[in-house]
C-alpha cells in the first residue's frame, strides 16, 4: 500500500522563485536562503518519493475571488505554471498523479471533509517555489504532485484544528490506496508576515521559532493558536502556517526533526522550513 514517509514544511515566498528563475542565487542577498536548503536537496534525493501532495494556497490566480473554496484537490493529469502577472516562471509542467488524487479526494469527503475537485488549473508560485527550492533546477520534476489548496486569502479561513484533522484523514486516505507508492505530505507558506496596511512588513521571529519548535516537539499547542492569534503574533499572511499543521497531522503523534532552517529576511518576511519522519 501507499505509505507516507515524510513531512516538509516550508516558506514559498515568490520573490525565491524570481531569484531563481533571473539567475541571482549566488548574490549576497539570496545566497544564504538557497543554501539553508542543499541538505534538504541531497535528502530528496535519498528518499526518492514517488508522489508529493502538497499542500499550498493560490493567491487569486486560478480560482480568483469569486469563488473560493475552502479546501480543494487537484485530479487533473498535469498543471502549468501559471502567469501571475510578469509571465509564467519557466518551470517543468507539473505531473499529476489522478489516480491517487481521486482517491484521496474520495476518502476525504467519505471522512466528511467538503473537497471541491479542480479538474484544471494552473498553479502558482505557492506550488512551484517550493518544487525548486527542494529539487533545484531541473528538466522535469521528479515527482508527481497532488495539488491540495487551503483558503487563506479570503475571510473565514478554516482553524488550525481542522487542518491537522485533515492531515489526519490524509493520512488515512494515502494507506488505503492500494500501490505501493513513497508519498511525502508538505505544507507551505508562511512563516510570519503582513503585506499591507500600518505593519506591513511584521516579522515576529520568536513567534516563528517557537512554531518550529513545538510542529516537532508539541504540535498539540499549535492546533489551539486561534485565527486572532496569528493575525496579532503574525500578521494577517501568518495564517498560512495552518497548511503546515496538515502536514503535520498526517505524520502521526511522534516524529524526527532532519533539517531544520530559518533565516531573516527574504523579501518581506522570514523563511521557515523543516523536514520531518515520523518515528
């Protein structure tokens, strides 16, 4: 059967991507950011998963604002970066997996969470940044993804809670499909961050790190931070470290913490990532 072998956490801040993408990864700037992640790189590399559902959110891209879903699942066979508005980055397309999609999805509303099903969709940077950081520059990624997205651009975003319950019934879905498939969940966004009004600009580190901390450590605590709490401790874009606790939820009560980095600034906000097995 398929099995979930790991958990990855991480920011997906658009501007890596742009970095990446023009050929600045070795400045000053940005170097100290790409290199947080070469251990994780060689640790891919290890692990050779066959399939990745990652977990992300589009910024008005392709589902815009009339219509937001408050969790949703890519079954399509492949997605196209998308333009976000200066052209789309020029990434591998990513390859679907709808077998394990539908099935995912099929489990999940048995389990009584309300999927919506995108059959076709391109995907942002909130997919493809984090792609790039974890397996560089390549010619076709060497996974294929389930897209899930988590609404967290438009007011009432889900709980913390519900999230790591989704995590929990993912992981129940992955062990009951029937190939045997080496499946990573990673949650991304974050860490940290506000992009508008009078604390545009908010990094709260010790926020930040103690998050890191208690994702391995004490998870429980994080599934009581409410949605007032991350906008006082962490801006109103924190609140996308609720994907993260769907990762989490998926990897069971005890893990071991491979990698972990953070690093202050990249672009506006702070850049968080850990890797995670579950014990």
């Amino acid at each position: 059967m398929a099995r979930i072998t790991a958990g990855v956490a991480t920011s997906h801040v658009p501007a890596i991507g742009a970095a990446i993408d023009l050929g600045k990864t070795a400045e000053p700037y940005w170097a100290p950011v790409l290199a947080g992640y070469a251990a994780s790189r060689a640790w891919e590399r290890a692990a050779k998963p066959d399939v990745v559902v990652l977990v992300f959110n589009d910024h008005a891209t392709s589902l815009m604002l009339e219509v937001v879903p408050t969790f949703a699942i890519g079954c399509a066979d492949r997605y196209k970066p998308a333009d976000e508005g200066w052209g789309a980055r020029p990434v591998p397309v990513v390859e679907g997996h709808p077998e394990l999609a539908a099935h995912i999805a099929e489990s999940l509303i048995i389990d009584e969470f309300d999927m919506t099903i995108l059959n076709d969709m391109d995907v942002d940077h909130g997919l493809t940044v984090p792609l790039s950081l974890l397996f560089g520059e390549v010619d076709a990624w060497p996974v294929r993804v389930v897209p899930l997205m988590v609404n967290v651009t438009q007011y009432p975003p889900p709980s913390g809670d519900r999230c790591w319950r989704l995590g929990e019934a993912l992981a129940r879905a992955v062990a009951s499909f029937p190939e045997d498939l080496n499946v990573q969940v990673w949650g991304t966004g974050g860490m940290s961050h506000q992009l508008q009004g009078p604390r545009a600009g908010l990094i709260n580190s010790a926020f930040d790190r103690d998050f890191l901390d208690k994702l391995t450590a004490d998870p429980e605590a994080l599934r009581r931070i409410t949605r007032l709490d991350y906008l006082r401790e962490a801006g109103s874009e924190g609140i996308e470290l609720i994907m993260w606790l769907i990762m989490r939820g998926a990897l069971g009560r005890d893990v071991i913490e491979r990698h972990r980095f953070y690093h202050v600034p990249a672009s506006n906000t702070a850049v968080g990532h850990l890797v995670l097995e579950p014990a």
